[in-house]
C-alpha cells in the first residue's frame, strides 16, 4: 500500500534519513520507536504530504488516503463538537445537499433534463450509502464516548474544551474518517486510563493500517505486531510487539559483545 525507498531527508547540516526503505502493508500494526529528535514525526510528516523527501520516494497506491494526528493537533474552534466531527466526512453532507437540490429541480425538469437529473439523483443516493450516513450519527457518538465525552458533549462549541480535549476532539475526527493508513503520533498523552483502554481495542479492530509514535511499552505490546526502528537514519524491521523488539535487540547487543570479546582475546 506505501513504499518508501531510498528515502533521504536532512535539515542544514542534520542528516534524518540516508537511503531508508519501508513497506506497509493495507492492515499492518506498525509501532515506531527511536531516540527523541531522529525523525519520527518528520517520517510521519512524509508519509502524509506535508514535507517531502530530499532524495528518494513516497509512495502511496492510488485511491488509498492517509491521515495524520500529530502532537499539534487541534480542532476548529466556534463550532460545537457535533459540526466538528460531521466535517469528518464532508462528502456525506455534500451528498445530501445534492439529493434535495436534484429532488426539487426534477419535478420542473421534462424530457432529457429530468433523465440526466435522475442519474445524477441515483449517483448521489449511492454516494450517500457509500458514506453509510444513516449510521453517522451513532458512530460519532460511539468514539466521543469511548475517548470520555458525555452526551451533552455534542452541541457544546469546542471552545469550552481544554486544549487536552480539544486534542481528543481532534483525535475522534480522524478515527471516524477511517483513512487507510492512520498515523498517530503519541496518540496517549492527553487519555486517561479508560480511553486508553478504549483506543488499544479500537485500533485492534481497525480496518486499515496502523502506524503509532508511542512512548509507552504496554500500549505498543497491546497495538502493534512489528517494531519500526530509526537509527543511523535507516529504518530497521523487528516482527512482533515492543517487548519482543527490546528481547531481540539485547540478544544482538550481547552477541556483538561477546564477538568484540572474543575479538579483543584473539588480537591479544
């Protein structure tokens, strides 16, 4: 679904990736680990569009769309939490809009108009099931629910909200998108305990692609089922959860120490 390859990126002096190579696949569980200040976020930043590659290439196959939830992101501010989320799937809304218009115009319309207006009418009934729109309403309320908002939280402006809030509004905007690829960068840092819980069922169950910034051990082992590691500016591929990941890397940090031990004896 995305290949990455020979991917190079620096800033001034700063070298973030030289000659790195990635595939995702449309339901992998990716998790991203790597020291603080190598490049997550830029990566996350590629993948989405938002910066490109200096050498190399992002690509994604068509038809297929990204969505990114970044540290930064935030909700419109002055429209309620309800506006906000149906802006999630403006096509839903675009559809209905075209139902009502062709619905009115069809009865002053005659011959080959009102024939052309009535394909029109079924293309946009299609396009509205496309969007499953007559359960939008209920899958809205099952992620605000989920990320911890009460009922009322619907036609509250945004506004009210802390800016942790307003982070989870911004998060449950992207969950309903469904985009088939889903980058979360540090997805946790504003949910408390049963929102977390929520989310590491949520994207278990999640019909695209996951790839997460996380630094918490438990929610990677509960989430992803391979290792995406930045060092040296490559990415490097650990099959299985973080605690498998951080098994595997001691083993190899051992076995190198051993081999410059035994190195070290021979020269002697």
């Amino acid at each position: 679904m995305l290949s990455i390859e020979n991917l190079s990126k620096q800033y001034g002096p700063q070298i973030v990736f030289q000659n790195a190579d990635l595939f995702i696949s449309p339901h992998d569980r990716s998790g991203l680990v790597g020291p603080n200040g190598t490049g997550k976020t830029t990566l996350f930043r590629l993948i989405a569009g938002e910066e490109f590659p200096d050498n190399g290439s992002v690509r994604l196959d068509a038809h297929r769309t990204v969505g990114l939830l970044t540290q930064e992101s935030q909700c419109r501010l002055g429209v309620t939490v309800r506006e906000e989320m149906r802006s999630a799937l403006p096509e839903a809304d675009q559809a209905q809009a075209d139902i009502e218009r062709l619905s009115d115009e069809i009865a002053k319309a005659e011959g080959h108009e009102q024939s052309a207006m009535l394909r029109q009418l079924a293309q946009a009934q299609s396009d509205l099931e496309m969007q499953q729109a007559h359960t939008l309403d209920a899958r809205i309320g099952r992620v605000l629910h989920g990320l911890g908002f009460k009922s009322n939280a619907l036609d509250r402006l945004t506004d009210e909200f802390s800016g942790g809030w307003q982070m989870r509004i911004a998060m449950a905007k992207l969950l309903l998108r469904e985009p088939d690829l889903l980058l979360l960068d540090e997805p946790t840092n504003h949910l408390d305990e049963a929102a977390r819980k929520w989310l590491q069922n949520y994207l278990n169950d999640y019909p695209g692609a996951v790839f997460v910034i996380s630094h918490e051990p438990q929610f990677l082992n509960k989430v992803v089922d391979r290792i995406v590691e930045l060092d040296e500016h490559q990415l490097h591929i650990y099959p299985g959860n973080y605690h498998q990941y951080q098994k595997v890397k001691e083993e190899r940090r051992l076995a190198q120490q051993a081999a410059h031990e035994r190195q070290q004896r021979e020269l002697e």
